[in-house]
C-alpha cells in the first residue's frame, strides 16, 4: 500500500469493526450496539479530520476556495497494487471530502437511532454486520480514483445494502428485496459492459485522465475518430444504465417505491439519502469528466431527468403510505438533480448555477431523507403501522416531532429561508438562464428550442409544488387531523415523552436544524458548500446570485401556490372519501399502473423467454435440416463398419483361430470330451482384466514412485558410465 493511509482507515475500518461487532453480538447484545456506535463515530471524527486536514493544507480555512488545490506536502492519494489485477486506488478532493464527510454524518444519526428503533426486531446482529460493511463500501465508492475501484465498491454495496431490504422476511419485503437485486444486477452487468468499452476505447479507467483523453476524444474533427466517439457514447449510455438504476432515474426506479416502505427506517434513510447519490456520482463522472459540456448527453439527461421528476410526484401524490410517499419522494428529487446535471451539458461555459444547485440538492436531498425517513422510523416504533389512514393524528401534541417533520418537509418544498429553496433556486435559474441564452442567440436551440425550454421551466415548478403538496398531505395527516377512533387518538396523546428516547431525540434534532439554519445564510454556508466541488465537477466561470431577489422569490412562492392548489383540488378533493363522520384517504393508483408488475416481469419472465425459445428452436432446426441435407449430398454418409462388441482387433483375431483351433481338435483328438469354443470371449475378459490392473496401477503413488525410481537409477547409470 503507498498513499494516505487514512483513505485505506476510512474504507476499511468499518468492515473491520462489522466482523468485530459481529462477533461481540454473538455474546452481548448491548455491547454490540455500543461497538457499532464507537465504529461510527470513530468513522465520523476520522472523515472530519480528513476533510479539515485536506482544507487546511489548501489553505482553504478563511479563505474562498474556489479553484484551490490541496497542498504539495498533503497526500491525496492511497494505491493498492495488484489487488483484483487492476488494484485499487483512491484520492480525496472537495467533492470526495463533501460528502465522505455527508456519509459519515448520516451514518452516525442513523446508528444511533438504530439502538431504540431495534429494540424488538430479531436479527439485529446481520443487520448491524451489514450496515458497517456498506459504509465501508459506500467510502470505497466516493473516494474511488477510477472507474474499476468504483465498480467493485459499487457492486460490494449493492450486495450488502440487500440484506436491508430483505431484514424482515416476509413476502412483501422478500419481493422487494428481489426487485432491488435484480435492478442492481442488471445494472452491473450493463455498467461492466460499458468499463470494457471505455477501457478499450480510452486505454483508461482513471477518473484524473478520462477529462482529457475523452475531451480530446470528443473534440476532435478528424474523421478517424468518428468511431472513437460513437464508442464514448455507447459506454457512457451503458454506464449511465447502471448508475441511473441505483440513482432511482426512470425507467429504473421500480425498486424504490417498494424497498423503502419495507426496509427498517434507518435503513431506508440511508437508501435514500446516500446509496441514490453514489449512483448520481457516478453520473456526475460521466458529464463531468466523460461528456463535459456536450450538448447531445446534456440534452439526454435534461429529459430524463423531467421524466423522472415529474413520475416522482405523481407516485408521491398517489401514495396513501408514509414511508412509500417518502420514497416516490426520493425519485422526483433526483429527477431535479438530473436536471440540474444536464444543464451542465446545455449551457457550455456558463454552466455554474446549474453545477452548484446540483451539489446542493445532492447535500439537501440527503440531509431531507435523513430526517423524514427517521421522523417516520419514530411512528413505525410506537405504532407499527404506515397507513396514512391508521397514522393520524399521530404527531399531535407532540411538539418536538412537529419541529422535526416540519423542518424536513419545508426544506424539501423549497421555502425560502430552508436550504431547499437555495438549490431549486440554482437550478431553476440556469433553465431560465438557458431560455435567455437561446432567445438571445448567444447558444444554438439545437434539440431543445425556447418551446421546449419553457415546457421543461414550468414542469419544475409545477413538481415542485407537488412536492409542496404531497409533504402537506402527510404534515396535515400526522400532526393536524384526528384520528378516526377516538380511542386510538387517546392513545397516541397519551405518548407524550415516552414516543422517543433521548439519544434518539438528539439525533433527530440535529438533522431538522440544520435546514433552516442553512437556509438563512446561503451567502455564507451554502455558497462555501458549492465552492467544494468545483475542483471536480469543472465549472467554467463564478456566478453570484441574489438567492432572496424578487424574481427568485417569485419563482419559489409560484411553486408554493400551485402546492396549494394540487393540495386541495387533487389530494383533498379526488383522494379523499366520505365514511361516517369523516373523510379517509383513498388509493386512487391502479395497480395496472404498476410498470414492473405490468410490463417488466411479464417481459423478462414470460414473453421473452417464449420469444427467444421460439427462436432458438427454429434455429436449432434449421441447423439440423442444413447438416442432414449435406449428408444426404455433399458429404455423403459411409457405411459403419462392424464394431467389435468386447476386445480388440488383435483378441478378435487370436480369439477366432484358436476357437477354430478348438473346433478342429473336438472333432480329432478332443472327440471323446470336447471343449467349448469360448477363446475370443475369454482374451477379450482378460484383456479388460489387464487394461484395469494397468490403469490402477499407474494411478497410485508407489507406482509413480517406482517410475521415478526407475528413472533416477537410469540417470545414475548414464552418468557413471559416462
């Protein structure tokens, strides 16, 4: 090993400390917990003093560091030779900083609240095994310096992250947790596909190196290149399958919807606000490092991006499930990352605003789920139940709760004065900013016109005021409605104090202020936050942004109105049913809307295994009427000579002239008392006899030893007479 010894610490400390804490847990239940709790922070505090060392040495403390590279004496990278033939190798950078640091964070808040949230679950021990594994995993991913590292790492947290899935057992979560891993598998191999291609196109995996080899690559008008670049694209289209189906982009984000309600809370915080964004960083290679400012991938992921923002919302404002709300949630979030990522490609140089509202959302998106998915992991311990019906008026009377869940929900939708309204900010300025570009003729409409622009302008706003909606549903359900039996609602009155433990608590607490207090000084915090991946993500030119001008807050309180509306005309009014003397809430999503249980499993399960059955069969036909047609023609078939039924040609032979031997002395000297004529019969048994012995004998030791012996004193004796 040769580097930074501490990136090896942060990759593989925690997998360590999961086989320790393993074990501890087969003795002692609590001590386990207690080691799983020292890992993390352990974890914690060494990725803080990385990122601190890191910045220190870039002379970034006090200072704006845009464009800052660490110092020469400061070690930013960490090398394994030989290891899976390619070896293993990492580097730290703002961005790997960022969110090594973001990682780690979460990490520790969900560890902690773990120890309450499992207090009656069983297999508690896998899990919190699983749990350290795939946060060294999620470490290798983030501070991976190449492509192949990042695939290993990436695949390793696939694999883990499973168990979380499945912890449960029951149908519900052993059908997600097949749907996961098949999404991720396939996504793999595809991804795997795509590494071959690039290597064999680029001769590199190396992130440092794929920006200027790709960019000359690209750029570069001769002809012979042509291929070179169809190459690029075909790779980065295969890559980009396999990190779009972790990210949750569509159409791969069937997992989501339904491995989040069923996995623990915890777990499904982590899913969402971390194990997303290793496939978003991925993405973020690709466009920043692979297709840097093209306009075509640009373009791809704009629309994919929509795509997925906009089913996102749809799902959510449909859901009647908390955690499933939460989870279709996570899919229009990162429709909005992909959006902002390829305004990256779109706007060329002028690309800032769309690079740091991506980085931010990234960060807010995490720091959300991290917060809402405890928030519910805190009605699932008390009450077991998810049901937005069953669940309210929950949170009433429950104050710190109501601070919680409405922190993450008004930094999700975007308020101004939360960090949300700063990253869809970002990002809905650089649409805007592309709008103006083209109509004023400084960038060519290429595939999207101002049309189409406009379109995609008003989509963002409209999904982001069904985010407004579908978190409105959920605060109104938990904290404002009663519950239908009163009985039910005395008793969740009657938890005031005793719903959650105080780590827990803390916990909880720390996540939910950090949105407001991010939000009221973006200037300060949020732009310092940005400025850490610049060094990565390649942005052209520094732009400053007014975040609490007019025009923005205008856009922010549109959104924020069309919330409103889409709360009260769809959720109120077309999701909700009179029974006795109140409202419920109704599932109005048909379940033949369903893509994978409509068109995924019958595809892949059913109709092509008929199809390519079909065509198999046909061609195994075709072949075999082919070779009987040259037989019967060209290659005309020969009579089969006689084959001896036992023995050899040699004991057929001997065989029949002393059986006739026989027949001749039975009628001569043998009259008297004749003899059967069994020779043939008789050589071919002793024969196979022989071949038997031979072959034992040949196969065991003594006669190799033998064999050597002899060779040995055949060597002597040449040499001696020699």
């Amino acid at each position: 090993m040769e580097g930074n010894v501490m990136l090896f610490f942060l990759v593989f400390f925690p997998m360590a400390g999961a086989v320790v804490s393993y074990l501890v847990g087969r003795k002692h239940k609590t001590g386990r917990d207690y080691a799983a709790d020292f890992v993390v922070a352990v974890e914690f505090a060494a990725m803080l003093y990385v990122f601190v060392s890191y910045f220190t040495a870039a002379g970034w403390i006090g200072q704006n560091p845009a464009g800052l590279e660490a110092a020469p004496g400061y070690v930013t990278y960490g090398n394994i030779p030989g290891v899976c033939g390619m070896g293993l190798h990492f580097i730290l950078d703002g961005f790997r900083a960022l969110y090594g640091l973001v990682a780690a964070f979460m990490w520790l808040l969900s560890t902690l609240f773990s120890k309450e949230y499992f207090a009656g679950y069983r297999n508690r021990n896998r899990y919190y095994l699983f749990l350290l594994l795939t946060l060294g995993a999620i470490m290798g991913v983030f501070l991976s310096a190449d492509l192949y590292t990042m695939f290993i790492f990436f695949e390793m947290m696939s694999f883990t992250s499973y168990v979380w899935v499945v912890h449960e057992e029951k149908a519900d979560s052993i059908r997600a947790a097949d749907t996961y891993l098949a999404v991720a598998t396939l996504g793999g191999l595809v991804m795997l596909m795509g590494l071959f291609l690039l290597y064999h196109t680029t001769g590199t995996l190396s992130i440092g190196r794929l920006y200027e080899v790709c960019g000359r690559i690209m750029h570069d008008s001769n002809p012979a290149e042509e291929m070179s670049q169809k190459a690029l694209y075909v790779a980065g289209a295969c890559m980009l399958f396999g990190f779009g189906a972790k990210a949750g982009a569509f159409p791969l984000h069937i997992w989501l919807p339904k491995a989040h309600p069923v996995a623990p809370a915890p777990a499904s915080a982590l899913l969402s606000g971390i194990l997303t964004k290793a496939g978003i960083f991925g993405i973020l290679v690709l466009s920043c490092d692979m297709f840097l400012h093209d306009v075509k991938w640009g373009a791809l992921l704009l629309l994919l991006g929509v795509v997925t923002m906009a089913l996102g919302a749809v799902l959510a404002l449909f859901s009647i499930n908390l955690k499933r709300t939460l989870a279709c949630s996570s899919v229009s979030q990162i429709g909005f990352i992909l959006i902002g990522i390829g305004m990256q490609g779109l706007l060329g140089q002028e690309d800032s605003l769309a690079v740091r509202g991506a980085l931010l959302h990234m960060v807010n998106h995490s720091l959300f789920k991290l917060t809402l998915f405890l928030a519910a992991g805190v009605v699932y311990m008390n009450i077991h139940k998810l049901d937005l019906n069953e669940i309210r008026g929950f949170g009433r009377k429950k104050p710190l709760l109501h601070f919680i869940f409405l922190m993450g929900a008004m930094g999700i939708g975007g308020f101004p004065l939360w960090s949300g309204y700063v990253s869809k900010t970002l990002i809905h300025e650089s649409i805007a900013e592309y709008i103006n570009a083209l109509r004023m003729g400084h960038i060519q409409a290429g595939i999207l016109s101002v049309g189409w622009m406009k379109g995609v302008e008003w989509l963002f706003l409209i999904s982001g005021g069904c985010t407004v909606a579908y978190m409105l549903k959920l605060y109104v359900a938990l904290f404002l409605e009663k519950n239908k039996d009163g009985a039910i609602q005395e008793k969740f009155d009657a938890l005031q104090g005793k719903y959650m433990g105080k780590v827990s608590a803390a916990a909880l607490t720390v996540g939910a202020c950090l949105f407001p207090v991010m939000g009221m000084a973006p200037g300060i915090i949020m732009n310092d936050i940005a400025d850490l991946g610049e060094d990565f993500m390649h942005p052209a030119v520094e732009v400053t942004i007014k975040y609490f001008s007019v025009a923005n807050l205008k856009g922010a309180l549109l959104s924020i109105l069309i919330g409103l509306a889409v709360y009260w005309l769809v959720i109120r009014k077309g999701m909700m049913e009179k029974e006795g003397d109140g409202l419920v809430y109704v599932n109005r999503w048909n379940r033949y809307w369903d893509l994978e249980n409509a068109v995924y499993r019958p595809l892949l399960l059913r109709i092509l295994p008929m199809v390519f059955g079909v065509i198999c069969r046909i061609l195994d036909s075709l072949l075999d009427g082919f070779v009987i047609l040259l037989r019967k023609t060209v290659y005309k078939d020969s009579r089969i000579p006689h084959e001896l039924q036992e023995g050899t040609f040699f004991t057929h032979v001997v065989g029949m002239e002393m059986d006739r031997m026989v027949h001749f002395l039975n009628r001569t000297a043998w009259k008297r008392t004749p003899h059967k004529e069994e020779c043939e019969h008789r050589l071919a048994m002793k024969h196979e006899e022989w071949e038997e012995n031979g072959t034992i004998i040949s196969r065991s030791l003594s006669f190799g030893l033998l064999l050597f012996c002899a060779g040995l004193i055949l060597t002597l004796v040449y040499l001696l007479w020699k």
